[in-house]
C-alpha cells in the first residue's frame, strides 16, 4: 500500500523542490505544482486563506489536490496528525496516482 503519511510527505517535499507554481481555483494563488506525468498534481496551504499565495514561508502544506484527467475531477487526500483523510470510494484511483508519484520521484532521485 503506498497510500501512507510517509509517502504524502515524500511527495509533498518532491512538489516543494522540483515543481513550480499554477494556480488551479480561485481560492488559492500560485500554488505548488507538479505536471508533465498526464495528470496534475497541487498543495493547498494548510492555513487555509490566510495563506492565500501559497508561499512556502509562510505555512506548509497539508493536501494534495490530484486533477484526474479521467473525468473523475479533483481528487484530494489531506495529511492530518499522521493520519491521512480522503473519500473511501477515491481509495484505489488516489493508489494509483501515489503509485505514479512515488515511482516518478524514485527515477528522478
């Protein structure tokens, strides 16, 4: 299973060094972004508005907002006290983009 706390940090991390920034709704400016492995993959700020330009200095960041391209729309997965929240039925599709993810990071590491 890759759907981990460990793995959401790994890849939270991979975002903040390697991507760049897009802003992909109107709640939230220039947040971090990691594109070019067919799908799209975004932090929000863990403070919410109060960090509204997504500026690494001032919050972290603890969801990861996938854009499946397959029509399912923005899939989420929020990192909380060790614990990581998501939709039940978004389980196997959020696997597989963890999957993608950490194998992307593994080769480019």
């Amino acid at each position: 299973m890759l759907l981990t706390p460990t793995n959401f940090a790994v890849i939270r991390q991979f975002i903040l060094r390697e991507g760049d920034q897009q802003t992909y709704c109107n709640m939230y400016n220039h947040n971090p972004h990691l594109g070019g492995l067919g799908f799209d993959v975004f932090l929000d700020p863990a403070d919410g508005q109060k960090n509204i330009n997504c500026d690494p200095a001032v919050g972290g960041f603890d969801t990861l907002v996938i854009a499946d391209p397959r029509g399912n729309g923005n899939v989420r997965v929020r990192l909380d006290a060790a614990k990581l929240h998501f939709k039940s039925s978004e389980k196997d599709l959020l696997e597989y983009y963890f999957a993608a993810l950490i194998s992307h990071i593994s080769q480019a590491t």
